[in-house]
C-alpha cells in the first residue's frame, strides 16, 4: 500500500452536503465503517457509545424533519446517529473487569491486580453521581488535594463526566467517515437536529445523548459549498 493512500483518504473527505439520489450505498460499506469505529481509541475502553443504522428507507424520510431539512439527510441513502451512553458505565466497567480476569492464570501479578483494581474501584469513582453532588465533590476534593504537590488528573462533576464520553464518541465517529471516504462514499457529519426527538424515535433512555449524526452518500458537486479553508499551520500549531 502507498504511504501516500493516508493522504488521499485525507484529501478526498470532505462534508458533502448533497448526495448523488441515483447511487446506492450498500450495506456492506456501512457495517464496515462501523466494524472500523468500534476500534476507535476511547476512555479507558469503557466504550460508552451506540451507533443506530437507519437502514430502513421509510424510517431514514423521518430524518429529513429531525434534521431540520438539511439537504444530506433529505439526500442521504444511509443515515447513522452515533450516540454516547454515560449511563452504561457500570456494565461497561463490569465488562472490562471480566476481560481482565479472564486473561490472569492463577494468582493475579501486579499489573493485573492493578488493572482489576482500574474498573472496581477508579471507573466506580470517576463516573459515579448522585442527585446532591456528593461524589463530584469528592472527585474535586481528591484532585484538589491530590494536584497540591504534583500534576494529577482533575476529576469532577457530570459535565466532565459528558466531555468524556462525547470526545471518545466523535473519535469513533470520525473513523466511521474515514473509512466511508476510502470505500469511496462520502459523509456529512449533522450538528443541527432536534436532539429530544432524535431521542425519541430511537427510544432512547435519559442517560443517552445524541453526539452527531452522519449522513452518507455518493458526493456531487453540488454538495461541495466551496474550497476547503484552513487556518495556516502556523497559526494552530505551536512547538514548545
């Protein structure tokens, strides 16, 4: 493979607004992307993420309204809503603690013990939370007092807790276009919806939240709104 191939998946990605409404995108270019994306880098592997294909075309039109007629979701021939699951942290955590245990033989060793301890004990501390606040402040009071004499990770409340999630969620989603763009579709990550409805018509639980939603497709030029800008590097990159 060419060590170029990187740079033209890079090139080639762009947010196309308008797909071509004559080509199909298959189903197996999906489920690959999506392969893809749950081998995102993320949290502590806590995975605290879904993804919901709408792959039915009657279900896909109800997108249209909910994506407030945005022309790549009216345009759209698969819609994908990556959305996080903070509230899955317990199970999610459990799950972890089980692939640990799983791989020790015998009496655990260090790193062992210290990954067993990772998802019993610190994910229980950094996600857990209360309706008066009680465990956020004693995340801050830990950082606090633990940050006094040397760098410490800065715990803290429920919005934290949502920075988390969300950055590990548009880290999958982000692969998820990529890989779409190398199959040789394009993609158009949505930011305007109406969140609680989206909610509704996956029947999500209140814990869930809606990240983005991709819509993809064959590009058109149409769909392209102009070059590509970008900041100068010089002006973003900073060396130290």
């Amino acid at each position: 493979m060419s060590n170029n191939y990187f740079d033209e998946i890079i090139e080639k990605r762009r947010s196309n607004r308008k797909f071509d409404e004559n080509v199909a995108v298959p189903n197996e270019v999906i489920q690959k992307s999506l392969e893809r994306a749950i081998l995102s880098p993320n949290s502590s592997n806590m995975q605290l993420w879904e993804f919901y294909w709408i792959q039915d075309p009657v279900e896909r039109e109800k997108y249209t309204a909910l994506c407030l007629g945005q022309s790549a979701a009216k345009t759209a021939k698969q819609i994908v809503v990556f959305v996080t699951r903070g509230d899955l942290w317990k199970s999610r955590a459990q799950w972890n603690y089980q692939r640990v245990r799983e791989g020790i033989k015998g009496e655990p060793n260090k790193l062992q013990k210290r990954g067993l301890d990772y998802y019993t004990k610190l994910m229980p501390l950094a996600y857990r939370s209360d309706i008066f606040g009680f465990w956020a402040f004693v995340r801050r009071c830990i950082s606090f007092f633990g940050g006094l004499s040397k760098p410490f990770y800065r715990m803290g409340g429920k919005a934290d807790q949502r920075i988390t999630v969300h950055k590990s969620c548009a880290l999958a989603a982000q692969t998820f276009m990529l890989s779409i763009a190398a199959e040789g579709f394009e993609s158009c990550p949505m930011e305007g919806f109406d969140a609680k409805r989206v909610k509704k018509a996956l029947h999500l639980p209140s814990g869930a939240e809606i990240n983005m939603i991709i819509a993809v497709g064959k590009a058109t030029q149409e769909g392209i709104w102009g070059p590509r800008h970008r900041v100068p590097y010089e002006e973003v990159v900073f060396i130290k």
